[in-house]
C-alpha cells in the first residue's frame, strides 16, 4: 500500500480532531472525579500543589481526631472533679450534722515550747582612759555619777589617804564600796587587766557622768542590756499571742529587749484559768492549757520562726482532745463520712479517657499542627482523697466540735481546690475548642483550595485578584473589618 | 526576656491597648511581660487595607490586638477562601500564615500576612503589565 499523502488542510483538521478527542477524555475525566487536574501530567505544579492541600487536609483530619480525643479526655477530668465536688460536698454535710449533736465530755491538753532563747548579755561599760592616769589627774571635789532607774548617784574624789567619807573614793576599791554602800548592789566596778575602769550591772541598764565620767571617756549615753536572739530579729519586731476568744497581746521586741523582759510579760498576760505561759528553765517559751482554746502566737518578720513558734499549722495551736464516753450518734456519722471518702478514690480512678487519668496526675499533650511543633500539655492533678488531703478518720475526729472543725477546715481547702482546677482545665478547654474551630475552617478552605486549583497563570490571578479586590470592596466582610478595626486601639492611627 | 524599642522623633508605637507617641528627640526603652507591640509603620488601619492581602494582614493584626483571635476567625476565613480561589498559587503563603495562628505565634502570622502582601503585589503588576499579551494569547487560541 502506498503512502497516503494529506494536503496541510487535511492535516491541520486531523491534529485538531485529535486535540478535541483529547480534551473530550479530560473533560470526561473531569467530570467523572469532579476535579479539573487529575494528574501529574495536566499540570504537573497544580497537580502537586493540590495533592499537597489533599494530604494537608488529611493530616489536619488525623489531628482534629486527636484534638477531639483530647478534649474528651478533659471533659471526662471535669465530670470526675463535679462528681467528687459533690461527695466532698456531702462529706461536709455528714461532718456539720455531727458537729450539731451533742457534745460528749472531753478533756483538752497542749503544751506549746518554743525554741531556747539566748541568754542575755548584761549592761557594761569600760573606760578609754585608764584609772591610774585618772586618779593620778583628778582633784578633790571632782565627781563620777551613775544614774541607774531614773536616780543618779554623786561620788566625789578626794585624795589618796583622806579618810573616806560616804560617797567619797580616792580609788577603785573605795569606789566600789561607796557604790554598795548607796545602794547600788548590781552595779560593781573593777579595774580590767590593761587597768581601764569597767562597770557591769547584773541587770538594768546604767549612764555614767559627772566630770570623772568625762575624764575616764565614757559615753554619756544609757548602757543597756541586749539579748543575741532578739538582736538577730532586726528590731523592731513583736511578738503577739491569742487565748481562745481572748484578745490578741503583744511583745514588743527592741534593741535592748531582754529575756527577763520576755518572761515578765509573759508573767503577765492575761490568760483564762488552765492556761499558763512562762520563760522555762531552758529559755523557751513554754505556753501550757487544759482548756478547750485554740492558742494563736503570731510575730511580724522571723520573730515567731526565730522563736520556734510557728509549729505546724502557721502558730495556730488545737488541744489534743481526750473523750471518754463517745458518742454512737458521732460515730455513726464519721463511719459514714469514711465511707464517702473512700468513694473518692475510686472515682478519681474511674476518670480516664483513651488511657489518660487527669485526676491521677497524668499529664495530656494535645498536638495542634502536623510537625508537633505547636501542642499544650495539660498537668494532671492528684485528686483522690490523699491527694485531696482527706484522709479517712480512725480516732475521735467527730467526737469533739473542735476536731471536727479542723476536719470541715480541710474539706473546704479540698473543695477550694477542687473548683480552682475545674476552672483551670476550663480554660485548657476553651483554648483546644478555639484551635479545633480554627483546624476545621482551615480544613474546610484546605479542600475548596484543592479543587478549584486550575490557576497558575501569574496573569489570569493577577486579573482575578483585581476583581476581587473590586468586589472585597462592597462586600460585607470588609465592612465588618473596618468595624473591628473601629472597636480597637487601631482607631488612635486613624 | 525584655524587647527593646527604639523609636525615632514623633514615631508612634503600640504596646497593649495604648499608643505611645515620642517627643521630639530619639528615645529607646525596654518593654517586659506578653503584651501585643506594633511599630507605627507595621500598622495597617482600615481605610488603608484595600487589597485582599492587606485585608488578611488587618485581620490577623486585629487578632493580635484584640486578644481573643476567635472573634475575627469568621472575617478571616472568608477571605482566605476568596484569596484562595482567584490565587491558589497564594496558598504555601497562607499555610505560613495558618501555623502561626495555629501555634498562636500571632505575631509571626503578622510577618507572613506582609509577604503574602509582597506576592499579591507582584501578581498585581502582571496583572497590569501583562493585560495585552494575554488577551493576545486568548485571542491565538481561538483561532487555533
């Protein structure tokens, strides 16, 4: 057979009656899947751009799973903590019934002791110049004073031999005994080893004066007393202490406060019968009671930690309670509350969702993008009953209003603690739902993105954006911008 | 750790819900703690958001701002979805834009709204240079 020769006419209408085959297959094509790039080969950058959207979107659906998972494993933590709200809740009530029956006869015991206090350091004061220059300087006539309580106390000098009369010295001896002989028993003067004269009072305070006084070098002001506690304490500080419904009485501490003072006042206070507070032997401050009150000692900066008096609830001191003929009806009520307690436990085992328990400490990671770059760990709590700090009572918690108190005190720090951490995975909540909104819309936008991919003609979007922006312009979206825009800060740069 | 903050005379600058305008002379401070900082010429007002990018730029500046994102994600998805449709190839752009809101890096968003600013202008001008030849072209294919 010879070859067929087609004239260019023939030839340009057979090419073209290919090209329309063709294009009747994609269009065919097209139409069957409902997307307008099928393959690599129709537009190799929209394809591959499209199948990237698709497998975006994929991922972005395996990850709402995740998120939705998340969040139901928050709300299976929150439906834990109301259930156990309301066992605290009752065990509560089970606690203030018993609190309202009858009392039985108890009796009260505490012994508070603080911390050894230093002993203190008496008042003393020691002379610049030494004795010898100064007698050897002094004339008759010349007088040291000593002023101790608000009374000051003349000795004049005479000279080496005159016969002393009262209140007379010529040296350190005789000095000494006209300082006895008016009166002044605490005080005693002594010349030291380097023969500087050196005054001690065995309590109280002293001023030395007069001309000798001046001569000798010693300060014009009061020698006090100190205490190295109490001058640790950065003074001024105070110590207060509360008896029951008795009123609050404080200690004020100072630079020359004493030990001695210390026990005077607490000599003083004034406490109820069966109360009494006192320095002991070793320096503490010993507070002993057989009555029913709760003891509060409280100190501004370190004072009731220096002390050793903050004890184990923050200075707030409960008798121990003894009952001897217990109440059934009391009894009754604290086995019921042991039973509501142990419930606790159990749901707050009961609370996991897919293998995560918030409310037994484990920890929630919620992924919110595909490289794990951006994800929230949500904490767990402790939440059963010892994690709660409720622990199921074997003495004679209910038997006595006072111990029950602590234990309705606990409950409430409990319940507290209970709706802090609901409104805390609240919140965690809230922030997975927003960003699970977000990864829905964006999956939605993902998959129009993907099928209407026919574009990547710079010039057909360019015209296309044209048009847009035109028609952005009357649109109702931009007019709620500006109005948001409007609301905010944004309206300063108008 | 603190962002220090240089702003030349009578530059504005907004930090949280305020605006601070300096004075006459060049001042540099420090600012600590999560606040929202925008430079006066990193603000994009209303009246001056006339393009779809810039719209998305003002949208996600408004979340940044604002402090609760959800308010303007409706505004904002709308217009990613016009963006999308008249220019996919805007897309790897946008998904820049999405993660950042995503990882709630609102300010990093912000950054990727301006270079998606960057290519619609660059789309724009083919737009404007290129109208000839392609009508040219439309008008070959016919013929063919």
């Amino acid at each position: 057979m010879g070859d067929i020769v087609l004239s260019a006419g023939v030839r340009k209408n057979l090419l073209s009656l290919q090209s329309t085959a063709d294009m009747m297959a994609l269009t065919q094509n097209r139409l069957a899947t409902g997307k307008k790039v099928n393959s690599a080969l129709d537009n190799p950058f929209n394809f591959f751009t499209s199948a990237a959207l698709n497998n975006r979107a994929g991922d972005m659906n395996a990850l709402l799973d995740a998120i939705g998972q998340s969040q139901k494993t928050l709300e299976q933590a929150d439906i834990g903590i109301t259930a156990i709200t309301k066992l605290v809740e009752s065990a509560k009530s089970l606690a203030k019934q018993a609190r309202q029956s009858t009392q039985p006869v108890a009796t009260y015991n505490q012994t508070i002791t603080g911390a050894a206090i230093a002993a203190d350091v008496p008042a003393s004061a020691t002379s610049t110049a030494t004795a010898a220059s100064v007698y050897g300087a002094a004339t008759a006539g010349d007088t040291l004073s000593i002023t101790v309580g608000g009374t000051t106390h003349n000795f004049t000098y005479v000279a080496s031999g005159a016969s002393a009369a009262a209140g007379t010295f010529s040296d350190t001896a005789e000095l000494q005994a006209a300082i006895t002989a008016a009166g002044l028993t605490d005080i005693t003067v002594a010349e030291d080893g380097t023969g500087h004269l050196k005054i001690d009072a065995a309590s109280g305070s002293f001023t030395v004066g007069g001309d000798m006084g001046t001569d000798f070098g010693f300060a014009t002001t009061a020698n006090t007393p100190s205490n190295p506690t109490f001058a640790g304490l950065t003074p001024p500080q105070s110590l207060s202490i509360k008896v029951g419904a008795g009123a609050t009485e404080t200690f004020n501490i100072t630079a020359s406060t004493t030990r001695d003072d210390l026990a005077t006042w607490l000599g003083g206070l004034h406490l109820p019968t069966g109360v009494s507070a006192s320095l002991n032997a070793s320096g503490q401050v010993a507070i002993t009671s057989t009555t029913s009150d709760v003891i509060t000692v409280t100190g501004t900066g370190n004072t009731a930690t220096t002390l050793g008096l903050v004890g184990t609830n923050n200075g707030v001191y409960t008798p121990a309670v003894t009952v001897t003929t217990p109440s059934q009806q009391r009894a009754d009520y604290q086995s019921e509350y042991n039973k509501t307690i142990a419930q606790i436990d159990s749901l707050a085992r009961d609370s996991s969702y897919n293998g995560v328990n918030l409310l037994a400490s484990d920890t929630l990671k919620v992924v919110f993008n595909e490289d794990g770059s951006s994800f929230l760990n949500i904490e767990g709590v402790d939440f059963t009953s010892a994690g709660l700090g409720l622990l199921s009572l074997d003495g004679d918690d209910f038997q006595n209003n006072l111990t029950t108190d602590a234990v309705i005190t606990k409950l409430d720090n409990a319940l507290r603690t209970l709706r802090t951490q609901a409104s805390t995975f609240g919140t965690k909540l809230g922030t997975v739902e927003t960003r699970q909104n977000f990864t829905k819309s964006l999956i939605q936008t993902l998959k129009t993105g993907a099928d209407n991919l026919v574009l990547a003609d710079p010039n057909e979007e360019g015209a296309n954006m044209l048009a847009l922006q035109t028609r952005q312009q009357l649109s109702t979206t931009a007019l709620s911008l500006s109005a948001q825009a409007d609301q905010a800060v944004l309206r300063l740069f108008g | 750790m603190a962002l220090k903050v240089e702003l030349k005379p009578n530059e504005r600058v907004l930090i949280g819900d305020c605006v601070i305008t300096n004075s006459d002379q060049r001042t540099r401070f420090l600012v600590d703690g999560n606040v929202p900082i925008l430079r006066e010429k990193d603000i994009m007002t209303a009246d001056r958001a006339d393009t779809p990018a810039k719209r998305i730029y003002l949208t996600v500046q408004l979340m940044y701002i604002g402090g609760n994102p959800t308010d303007q994600h409706e505004v904002y998805f709308a217009l990613m979805k016009d963006i999308v449709e008249a220019a996919p190839s805007s897309w790897s752009r946008i998904a820049e834009i999405n993660n950042h809101i995503l990882t709630g890096d609102l300010y990093k968003a912000l950054k990727s709204a301006k270079k998606l600013i960057d290519y619609e202008q660059e789309l724009l001008t083919h737009a404007s240079s290129g109208q000839g030849l392609r009508s040219g072209g439309t008008t070959d294919r016919k013929s063919a």
